[in-house]
C-alpha cells in the first residue's frame, strides 16, 4: 500500500478539524484571492497569465463549498438514509466557477472584491476550460440532474470516468470539420479533490475457478486478471443556495505498482514499465459518438472500468456505515443507469454481493431487481448497444457466466408465462443467437431492472409500442416516463442576467427554485411598456451573441434581423439539411426578386459531427459552402445572412440561447428522444419552429399552439409512408424545391470541388431516406413563412417570446428529478447544518 492510501487508525474526532466559517463578505473573499495568489500560485504585478487569477478565484471560492461539502457528507451518514447514484460515461458539466459563485449567491461579493483589485469576474470566469466529459444531450441531462438534486437536497451522488481528453475541439478548414484534441487539464483542475484512499481495483481477462467451500456451496474465483486501479476524484455539486453540495465522483485509471515478473526475470523491465501505460489508458479519451455505438474492446473496458469501481465504492460505503449484512441494501440504495452505457452494472452487482461478500443468487438477484433503473434515450437501431460475446468472454469471463445464468434464468420465466412460444424466448434473450454473438445491452438493463424510463412522452410511449414490446407484456409496471428537463440555474439565471433582474422585478425571487411560478409572467403579455423591456434584454442579448458569431465566423448578424438557430449534434435524423434547404431557398428567392415583405434573417447552425460520421461532415462543409456563397452575393445584404459557429459546447449555448428568437427543433418525428437545447431556448424566450417529436410535443401544449410554428409529418405519419415514399414525386411536384434541387445539383455551392455534396444530394432522392428530408420541406417552408410573418409583427412576436418564458416551468430538471424520486428513487430530502 502506498502511503497516500494508508489509513490512520485512531482518527482523531471530528471536532478536532473544526473551523470557523469562512467569510462571504468583499473584503474576505478579496483576502483570500490575495493569499493564493501570492503565497500558494508564487504570482505577483508582474504575472502576465490571465489563469492564475482565475485559479486564485477558483481556490477561494471551493474553500466556501468545501465546509458545506463536509457537513452534507455528515447529515447523509448520521441521518442513515437512502441514497441514490447516478451511473453515467457523460457528465457535460460546464463552467464551475460562475455555477458556484451564483449558486453560493455571491455574484455581487465577488464582484466587489475583485474590483477591489482592478478585476472582472466575467472575464475570470472566461478563462475556465470547459470540461467536456460529453457529447451532447446525454452527458448534459446527467450534469443539469446533479445540479437539481443538490437544489433539492436529495442524497444522490454521480459517477463517472475522469477522461483525460473531453469532447475533441472543432476546428473549420475550408468549410470542413477538423479535431483537435482537447487536453482540458493541461493546466490542472482546482475544482477536484483526489482521494486515492477510496482506490478501487478493477479485474480484466484471466479465468474463473469453481470450488467448494467447506459446507459444500459453490465458490466462483476470478484469477489471473489484469488489474487496474481505480482512483476517484470528487468534484463539488452545489445546490442553489442552500448549504448542500453533493459529489460526482470520476475514476481515474492507474497502473498497480505489480510487473509481470515473468517479463522481469527475462529482462524486459522496460517493456514491463512500459505496460503500465495499457491500464492509464482506460479514462484518456471519451468516445465522442453520440447516438451510435462503434464496438470497440476499449469502450467496453471503459464501462465495466466505471461499472465495476462504482459498486465497489457504494459496497464499501454501506459496510462502513452498517456492516456486511445486505438485508436492509436494497431499502436503502438504488443505481440509475444513463442510457445502456454502464449496464453491465446489473451483472457486476450480481458478481460482487456473490462472490466478493457471499451471497446467495436469489438474495443477491432481489437486491440487484430492487437497486437497478434504467433510462433509454434513443430508439435509433445504430445506438443499441450489443457487444460480442467473444469479447465479454475474453475481457470480463465471470460476467459473462453471469449474464448466460441470467439469460438462463429469465427465459425459464419467458417460457413459463408463454409455453411452447419459441419465437418470443428468440426474440427476448439476451444473447442475440447468429455466426458471432452479441449480448443485448438494453435487454440486460430491462431484466435486471425495477424501472425502465422513457425521456419524453412520445419516446415512453414508442418503448412500450416497439423495441420494447414484449418486455412490456411480460411487466408493464416496470415502464414509465420521466420527461426530460434542463436546470433553469445555469439556463436561464446564469446564462440571462438581463431577464432574471426583469423576472425578480416583476414576480418575486421564488421562480429560481419553483420553476412554475413562471406562469404569473403570462399576464405581461399584454402590458405593452413590459413588452418594450422584454424587447431591450433581447436586443441586447443579440448584440452579445452576433459579438461573438462576428469573432468566431467573420459574420455580422444584423439586430434587427431574425435570430434563426440550430445547435447541437450534428446528425442525419435532427435534419440540418433541411435547414439548408430552406436557406438555399431563401437564397433563391433573393436571386429571384421574390422579397417583397420580406423579413431579414440571421441563420446560425452549430455542431460537431462524430469523427468517423462522413455524411454528418459533408453536412458541415454544405452549410459552410452554402454561408459562404450567400454572405458573399451583395443582392442578400440585409436580407440573409448565414453562420456556422464552431466548436458548439455549453459555454457558447449560454449565450447563444438568451440570444435567439427562433429556435429550430426540426427532426425526423419520432427519431428525438426528447431534446433538451429545445428547453434551454424556450426558457428564454426564443419561439419554436418544430415538429411533433420528443418533448416538442409537451412544449407545444405547455405554451399553446398559437405560440409554436408546428410543421411535418406526425411519427406515425412517417412509419406508414415508409416503403412508399416517392421523394422524386415530390420534387418534381414543388417548384420551390425543384429549384434548391437544381441549385444543389448543379455544382453553385461547390464550383472548384466537383462531387463535393453528391452523396448528400442522393440521400434526399433516395426512396429509402429513413429522414424523409423530402417530405417535410413543403410543410417547413410555410411553417417558416408563418414564422417570418409573425416576427414582422413586433408586437405579436414579443407576446409570444414572453408566454414561451412563462410556460417554460414544466422543463425544469427540478420537475423532471421530483418525479425521479416520487416514482423510483424515494428517497428523503436532507439538510444538512448550516455552514454559517
Ligand atoms: C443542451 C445541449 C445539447 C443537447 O441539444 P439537443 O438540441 O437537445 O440535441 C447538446 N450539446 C450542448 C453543449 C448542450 O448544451
């Protein structure tokens, strides 16, 4: 054991290192920025680098929520209650120190401090990194539902894999995408806390041994792996001022101290040294493929590496605090899965209560049936998760005896409840029979699972109907929908100061933590001197935004334009080519002389494509080949302009978001979860141009079908035109878009790059375009006409804005893990003492 993981045996009583609170006021925070800014970071007047003060700000300030980290860590074990955990290979956690500076509320002490010594705040809190450890919606929900279950003082902790390198830097070359890597911590991290002495040690490959203990039970060893250990860093979730702050716990991966002695003995010492760097490369990198699965032995290590440390850790937790008896486990715990990602938990759990603590299998399966939920968030075939089991076979040998026992098992149960029906017992195994076998990710979360969740009304609704059929004949009480939300902290308080004074101005604080009280803006709606105020905040978030996209792209957006926008991943389903379109066909018009009423445009698109995602690129390079062409034709001047911003990530939507007026959620109906960029614009004030897909719906019902500009075929509407679908009938039926077509098709978007968009071209004419682009556009162009028409209406358009903001309160994560815990997790709230 290495001296950082040796314990002290006779701890000395907590009152020991007890310590008067720290103090919140100017002078207090500017005294301690001093000390670590000269005597900690050695820096002084002379120090050019605008990070160490960040990094002095950034000290101080997890000072303050280091003492209400402790007493929030007592209350939960002096209160004995029941905790949840939050398993997830994504947590986009954003920017931590303006999060904790307003959520400690100590905006304004920070800022006078700061001033004190000729320093911004906001321009401090700029220098901070982003920590991407997601790809997109996923990794962003986990992080939005830590902050709401710290702001509702419920005993959840998150888990997650600290990796080296977060979400690759999006660079534009000639219109294309380009990776960079992005080494996030080169610089270190002030907002961790190593503790190596919760280390973990993962096995891999080797073999397992079955013996017979003395009573004659059957004993299962797991010998000659590969270890690995696993070494937590704890980051600080604060709640919105009220003295909690929870923990996500990330695992580092660390070579063991051990060296093949074999390899020693031959004299390969440096090639043993050198097989050190295999285990640290578990966390490097995260996968940055959002909504497909690539199969690589490397991600399945991951998962199992995160699955694996996880439960170690809550087992060592529970012993600690109430010994090796497990009867009251599952009263007092349970997992949450994001998504099929750490679903091998099921197993893993089943592995260490039987071998590791000796338990029985029926008594270890009632705990793991009781302890495990699972939330799906695709129905997309290509992000179902299936792994060899040649590979589970070879890297993790006793969890896949445990999942072929379970299988062997559940299909019993199968075959009870359905005799003589084959079929079913085919469909519904966990092993996908066929020349290589795969084990089915989601079916094991679905058999080892008390709750399995939706995302979105319709998504719950498409579960139980499709992929999940069978399994919800078999238990339809296990199925149900948790509505996804986004924290109205950082997405609307944080990101829109403008509109946060105007809302405690006009209806009182409380919004910030009872989202709903939203709703007494809606009779603002028709003042017409609040309607001039609403307008002001949005003008000038504009101006902050079109700031940016003028430093970012060389594109000035004028103000009086239409913000028009379409941020996040991009993907075939969420159908940025049909933005496209409709632009070219804006850009038709223009050439045409057709502008009569017209309403000037600003188009920003955003996103990064998965690097292996060669059509999602050509989709990038065909809108900066598109901006390119239009921002640069006089006849567009202030009628249309079109950007596309690189490097999409959290810090960039907290000000696109406040910036936008219309916001595009235009998938493929039935292909989007839920979406939660659709939450985050509508909170503040942007209106929706979407289609009845994920929680659009529930958006639309929120704020009233008048407020949203509805278009495109219904999901039921595009499975029955699946098999007929004829989009060269339609082209050829649609001047409009026979024109884009000819456009498109005639090289005007790439003169010197013959070829360059043919494989996007095809998928519009393709029959079996499972996006039906197509079909929606006719619909999109009016949809986007009514839009145009109705932002020509100031007046019209405001009252519209401000009702999207006061029918926002439903898509509050708050909302969203209230029913989380009314429904699955039950656990209950604890305050800790106050720090002060
Ligand atoms: C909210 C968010 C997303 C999810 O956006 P969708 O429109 O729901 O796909 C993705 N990335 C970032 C950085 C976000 O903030």
């Amino acid at each position: 054991m290495s001296s950082s993981t040796k314990l002290i045996n006779n701890c000395p009583n907590d009152s020991t290192f007890d310590l008067p609170p720290l103090s919140l006021d100017s002078e207090g925070i500017a005294h301690d920025f001093k000390h670590y800014y000269v005597h900690t970071f050695g820096r002084d007047r002379d120090c050019l680098s605008a990070y160490y003060p960040y990094r002095a700000l950034a000290t101080t300030l997890r000072d303050r929520l280091m003492e209400r980290w402790k007493t929030t860590r007592q209350a939960y074990d002096e209160t004995g209650c029941k905790r949840a955990y939050y398993l997830s290979l994504e947590f986009l956690m954003g920017r931590a120190l303006s999060n904790a500076t307003f959520n400690l509320d100590l905006d304004e002490a920070v800022a006078r401090g700061l001033h004190t010594l000729g320093l911004e705040l906001e321009e401090l809190a700029s220098i901070e990194p982003d920590p991407g450890l997601g790809n997109g919606g996923l990794g962003r929900l986990a992080a939005c539902f830590l902050d709401s279950c710290a702001t509702l003082q419920l005993p959840v902790r998150g888990y997650g894999l600290r990796y080296e390198y977060g979400m690759f830097r999006q660079i534009i070359e000639n219109g294309a995408q380009v990776e960079e890597p992005d080494h996030w911590m080169r610089e270190g991290n002030p907002w961790e806390i190593e503790r190596p002495e919760f280390t973990q040690r993962i096995q891999f490959g080797g073999r397992t041994e079955t013996h017979r203990d003395p009573s004659g039970r059957i004993l299962v060893s797991w010998v000659d792996s590969h270890d690995v250990l696993a070494v937590p860093y704890d980051i600080p979730v604060p709640g919105y001022r009220n003295d909690t702050v929870n923990t996500l716990r990330l695992w580092k991966a660390a070579a063991t101290d051990e060296f093949d002695l074999d390899e020693f003995n031959a004299g390969s010492y440096t090639e043993s040294v050198a097989q050190k760097n295999d285990a640290e490369h578990i966390t490097m990198v995260l996968y940055p493929n959002d909504a497909s699965e690539n199969g690589k032995e490397l991600r399945l290590r991951q998962q199992y590496f995160l699955a694996s440390a996880s439960i170690k850790d809550v087992l060592r937790d529970w012993i600690r605090l109430h010994g090796p008896d497990f009867s009251r486990f599952a009263d007092l715990n349970c997992f949450q899965l994001n998504d099929t990602h750490p679903a091998v938990s099921v197993a893993e759990l089943m592995r260490q209560l039987m071998d590791e603590h000796h338990l029985e299998w029926k008594d270890a399966w009632d705990i793991t049936r009781r302890t495990m939920a699972y939330t799906n968030h695709t129905l997309l075939p290509e992000a179902l998760e299936r792994w060899p089991v040649r590979l589970f076979r070879q890297l993790l040998p006793r969890i896949l005896e445990i999942i072929f026992e379970i299988n062997a098992r559940f299909l019993a149960e199968v075959a009870l409840r359905w005799p003589g029906d084959l079929d079913r017992q085919r469909r519904m195994s966990l092993i996908e029979e066929g020349y290589d076998p795969q084990v089915r990710m989601a079916y094991l979360a679905i058999v080892g699972s008390f709750s399995v969740n939706g995302v979105a009304a319709l998504h719950s609704q498409l579960l139980v109907e499709g992929l999940f059929r069978d399994f919800n004949e078999l238990w339809p009480e296990k199925f149900n929908n948790k509505t996804n939300g986004v924290t109205p902290r950082r997405w609307l308080a944080m990101c829109n100061p403008g509109l946060r004074d105007l809302l405690d101005e006009t209806i009182g604080t409380g919004w910030g933590r009872d989202l709903e009280q939203l709703s007494r803006l809606a009779p603002y709606a028709e003042d017409s001197a609040f309607r001039t105020r609403w307008h002001e905040i949005k003008q000038a978030n504009k101006a902050r935004l079109a700031e940016q996209i003028s430093a970012l792209c060389g594109v000035e957006f004028p103000l009086e334009a239409m913000f028009d926008v379409q941020v996040k991943r991009i993907h075939e389903y969420k159908r940025q080519l049909l933005n496209v379109l409709h632009v070219v066909h804006l850009y038709n018009r223009i050439k045409r002389g057709d502008t009569a009423n017209w309403t000037p445009r600003s188009v920003l698109i955003g996103g990064k494509a998965a690097p292996g995602y060669v059509m999602a690129k050509q989709i990038i390079k065909l809108i900066n080949n598109v901006a390119h062409v239009v921002n640069m034709d006089p006849a567009t001047a202030g009628l249309l302009r079109v950007a596309f911003v690189p490097d999409y990530r959290v810090s960039l939507m907290e000000v696109i978001a406040p910036g936008t007026d219309l916001s595009e959620q235009i998938s493929t109906a039935g292909k989007e979860a839920s979406g939660t960029g659709n939450m985050k614009f509508m909170m503040n004030g942007a209106v929706t141009i979407g289609t009845l897909d994920g929680a659009n719906i529930e958006i639309r019902e929120q704020v009233g079908e008048d407020h949203f500009f509805l278009f495109g075929l219904t999901a039921a509407g595009v499975e029955s035109m699946r098999g007929h679908y004829d989009p060269n009938a339609i082209i050829a039926s649609d001047r409009a878009l026979m024109d884009v077509m000819n456009l498109l098709e005639s090289g005007h978007f790439n003169q010197f790059e013959t070829g360059a968009f043919d494989s996007v071209i095809l998928s519009i004419r393709n029959p079996h375009d499972p996006w039906m682009t197509a079909a929606d556009f006719r619909s999109y162009v009016e949809a986007q006409e009514r839009a145009a028409a109705a932002y020509r209406d100031r007046e019209h358009w405001l009252r519209m804005s401000i009702l999207n903001t006061a029918h926002s309160g439903h898509f509050s994560s708050d909302r969203t893990i209230a029913e989380y815990n009314r429904d699955i997790w039950h656990l209950e709230t604890v305050a800790p003492k106050s720090a002060a």
